[in-house]
C-alpha cells in the first residue's frame, strides 16, 4: 500500500491522499528539504523549478518543495501539521486519517504575511477570503493551534507569541 498517492482534489488543482490509515501523532510522510534555493544556486525556470513551489523556512532559508508534499493542500480544519524533529520536517496526523482521506495542513500555522487569498477547502470552519499568516488567525484559533507551532516560528515570533500565553493563561 503506497503511502501516499497523488490525484485531482476537491479543494485545488492536483491533492495528496493517504494510503495508509494514520492515528494522531503519526508521521505520515517526511518532507524533502534538499533542494535550498540560494544565490549561489538560484531557481531553474528550465528545470520546472518555480518560485510557487517554494517554501519559506526559518533564518530566510528558502526550500523548493518536492512531490509529494508540494501537492498538500491547504484545510481551514486540517488533519496534519508540520513538525521538525532534529532538523528535518515531518507532515504528522493531527486527526485520526483513513486511506483515500486528502492530506492537508494549516498554512498559516508557522507562516508569516499578510497576503490575502481566498479558500475552497470547503469545511464547515473555512475561512474564505482570509490573510496568510498565523497571527492573523482568530484569536481562539491561535490558540487551538498553539501547541502546533514549529520550535523555528515560536523562536521568530517569540515576543507574539508569549503575549498569546499571557492572554490563554491569565
Ligand atoms: C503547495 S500548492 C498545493 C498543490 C496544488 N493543489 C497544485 O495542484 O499545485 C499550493 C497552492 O494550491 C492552492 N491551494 C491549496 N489549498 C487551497 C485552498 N484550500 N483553497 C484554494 N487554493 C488552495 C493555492 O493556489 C496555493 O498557492
Ligand atoms: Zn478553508
């Protein structure tokens, strides 16, 4: 049974689907950070390599995505989050998974911004027309999530969030 496969989604464009059942706290697949876009080394147009598919990491270090994890999609009510364990990224089940279930994370927990776009994950928690960036989350959802934050962001954003903790544990 293949871990994850690749298909048409629902939410956008090309998704990722489980191909094994998953419990919370499982690792469901681990991200291939190999490829860091430098100016030494800068992206491939000729080669596919997009500025879309990049990833923005903790220091400015930037990171083209690889399939198949460049395809996750993004869900207002996901049922992963991304962990880095001794320096490389984990997508890990948030929720129970079950085979053909579309794998989807949060972007806006650990991003930072304030791009506006427009969701079509479609459940009942979507935020629609909404900010990029995870301080721009309602407040109960900061906190829902807060334990899901990456060592990296808390240590970027460390000031935000222990003004969050003062107000959750006040
Ligand atoms: C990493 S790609 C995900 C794979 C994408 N479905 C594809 O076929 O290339 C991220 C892009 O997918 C789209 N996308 C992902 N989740 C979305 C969502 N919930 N609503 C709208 N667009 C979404 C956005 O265009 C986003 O910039
Ligand atoms: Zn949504």
């Amino acid at each position: 049974m293949p871990r994850v496969s690749t298909r048409e989604s629902l939410i956008h464009g090309t998704g990722v689907f489980a191909g094994a059942p998953k419990r919370p706290g499982e690792i469901v697949l681990k991200i291939d950070d190999s490829r860091v876009v430098t100016e030494a080394d800068p992206l491939d147009p000729r080669n596919g390599e997009e500025e879309h598919h990049c990833d923005y990491l903790s220091g400015g270090k930037v990171v083209l995505m690889r399939s198949p994890e460049r395809f996750i999609n993004h869900r207002c009510d996901p049922n992963t989050y991304i962990r880095t364990i001794a320096g490389d990224r984990y997508v890990v089940a948030l929720t129970e998974i079950h085979p053909g279930d579309e794998i989807t994370y949060n972007y806006c927990i650990n991003g930072d911004g304030d791009t506006e776009w427009s969701c079509s994950c479609d459940s009942p928690d979507c935020r629609k027309l909404h900010l990029s960036g995870f301080f721009h989350l309602p407040e109960a959802v900061q906190f829902r999530y807060l334990a899901l934050l990456d060592d990296w962001f808390i240590a970027e954003n460390q000031d935000e969030v222990d003004a969050l903790k003062r107000r959750i544990f006040i």
